[in-house]
C-alpha cells in the first residue's frame, strides 16, 4: 500500500495551494494497494535532505549550478529512493500527486513559482499524468533515463537545460532507453548546441525510432547514433 492523492481532491483544493491558504495537502491522502505500507519515513528522509540542500541554496551568495541543473542533481537523490518502490506504486499519478502536493510542495513551489503562474494550468506540475511537468515525477524520470552504475552526473551536467530534457528526452521515447539518452546527453555537455541545432538534433534522433528498433542497441552503437546525428553545423 502507498499514499496517495485522488484527482478529484487535488483540483478542488489547488487554489488553496497555491494561494497559500493551506502549506499543504498532507494528510488528505489516502492509502491505497494491497499488502503491507511501504516505508514512508525512507522517502520522508530523503526528501528532508533536499529541503536541507535547498536552504543551503537559498542562503549562499553563489550557486555553482543554475536552477535546472540543481533539480537535476536532487533527482538523483529523489531516484535513488524511489527506485525501489514497486511498479503499482511508481505508476500511480495519485502518489506523484500525493509527494508533489504533500512533502514535496516546498520544492515544487520553488521550482514552478505559482505566482509566476495562472492557476487554470499550474495543475499539470501537481498532476502525476503530466509525466514531463509533475515536479517530483519529472525528476525521476530525468535520473532514471541518464542513471548508470548509481551515477546520476549527467542529470545535472547541462547549464540552462529545461528545454532539453522536457523537450528531447522526457516527452520522446529516447527517455526510455536509457543508453541513447545518455549519449545525447553527453553530447550536449561535451559541445553544447544552441536552440535550434539542438531541436534540429533531436529530430534526426527521433526519425532513427520510425525505421530502427533502438532498443536493442548497447552503449557504443547509441554514442555512435548520437555523434552521427549531430547537424554539420551548429548555427539556428
């Protein structure tokens, strides 16, 4: 059994949220499943630390990463957790729900500013069925695509990133081969491309999943797709 946050419960009580009528929706989730609870004080630790490591964010003169990188450093540690959570409990949006507007909100809140925000489409950070905008889902997702023997670096290696992961690897089925993603990220951070070459990139990438199952292919095949599709010149 997990925690989670029914649809109905989230929608009707967004506006409270982020207005900051309420600090949060916890404890208005509801256990759900079968069999024992998981171990809820696990996930609770590790999501102290990232609270931790964002007051330390927020109190120093400098960061060394931008604010993309850091949520992708903290996907690290979010995934490295959640990755052994059964498969009922990670394919429930109720329970993304649940951690992005229970303990997770803190993070969330500074992620995707809701004063920065329109109400009417701030749920999908919130939503466990916004894959690549649900704060804490989008996280796991980022680290589980690029994660190779317990190594997230490459979660955060790319400055000024959100359009290259949201865009060219969480909305795309690169995300879900975890080598391929790896490479393209790598890419990336060795000879960085600029908006257009970029999407450019990743639409060469892509049209390799109409004609090839990718899916077969090991680590040196998927550095080598990802080199060879880079365009012959990095101009918009």
């Amino acid at each position: 059994m997990h925690p989670s946050l029914d649809h109905e419960t989230l929608t009707s009580r967004l506006p409270d949220l982020v207005s900051g009528t309420v600090p949060d929706l916890t404890g208005l989730e509801k256990w759900v499943g079968d069999g024992a609870r998981i171990d809820i004080q696990l996930l609770l630790d590790c999501i102290a630390d990232i609270r931790s490591a964002l007051d330390d964010r927020l109190a120093a003169d400098g960061h060394e990463l931008d604010d993309d990188q850091f949520e992708g450093a903290m996907a690290g540690v979010l995934h490295a957790v959640l990755r052994n959570l059964d498969v009922n409990t990670l394919d429930d949006p109720g329970f993304w729900a649940y951690l992005a507007t229970g303990p997770f909100w803190f993070f969330v809140r500074w992620r995707e500013d809701p004063a920065k925000r329109k109400l009417d489409v701030y749920y999908k950070y919130v939503d466990g069925r916004a894959n690549q905008e649900c704060v804490p889902l989008r996280m796991f997702l980022r680290a589980q695509a690029v994660e190779h023997d317990g190594s997230y670096d490459l979660a955060s290696a790319i400055p000024r990133g959100v359009d290259f992961w949201r865009s060219h690897v969480l909305r795309v089925k690169t995300g879900a081969k975890s080598d391929l993603a790896r490479a393209i990220a790598r890419e990336q951070v060795e000879e960085r491309m600029t908006v257009g070459p970029v999407r450019e990139y990743a639409k060469r990438v892509n049209r390799r999943w109409s004609n090839q199952v990718l899916y077969v292919l090991d680590d040196d095949e998927c550095r080598s797709l990802a080199h060879d599709e880079r365009p012959a010149e990095d101009s918009p």
